[in-house]
C-alpha cells in the first residue's frame, strides 16, 4: 500500500467525489439544450401560423373583393 502525502499525488484519489452534483449539472444540461430545441421548434410553428394567417386574411379580401366588384358591375349595367 502507498502512502502518499495529502499535497502530492491526484485529488481524486483523496477528495470525494459527489456523483450526485455531476448528475444534475448533467441533468441541467440536456434541460436547457432540450429547451432550446423546444424553443426553436415553437418559433417554426409560429412563423408558420402568421404566414397561414397572412394567406387566410388575402383569401377573405379577395373574395370580399370578387364581390364587390360584381356587385358594382351589376348596379352600373342597370
């Protein structure tokens, strides 16, 4: 067996290690990284929400539109 004096040598073979610490700055980790993705992800679906939006918003005025314009030529043939 060997005895090493406490100032030489590795730390780890005198310090404890917590394992438990290591795992949840492990676990933080994957959390923030996996929030991101999420955040990422629901950033897409918005923008494509507001181009659907903004095409849903030209169909009613064009049809809006269509209408009115058939309208007016109905009342200027009379």
């Amino acid at each position: 067996m060997m005895n090493t004096p406490r100032g030489t040598g590795s730390r780890f073979l005198y310090e404890p290690f917590d394992v438990a610490n290591v795992r949840i700055d492990a676990t933080e980790r994957v959390f923030d990284e996996r929030w991101k993705a999420l955040e990422h992800r629901l950033d897409g679906i918005e923008a494509s929400m507001n181009r659907l939006e903004k095409r849903m918003w030209l169909a009613v005025f064009g049809t809006a539109a269509f209408f009115l314009a058939d309208l007016a030529q109905r009342i200027l043939q009379l």
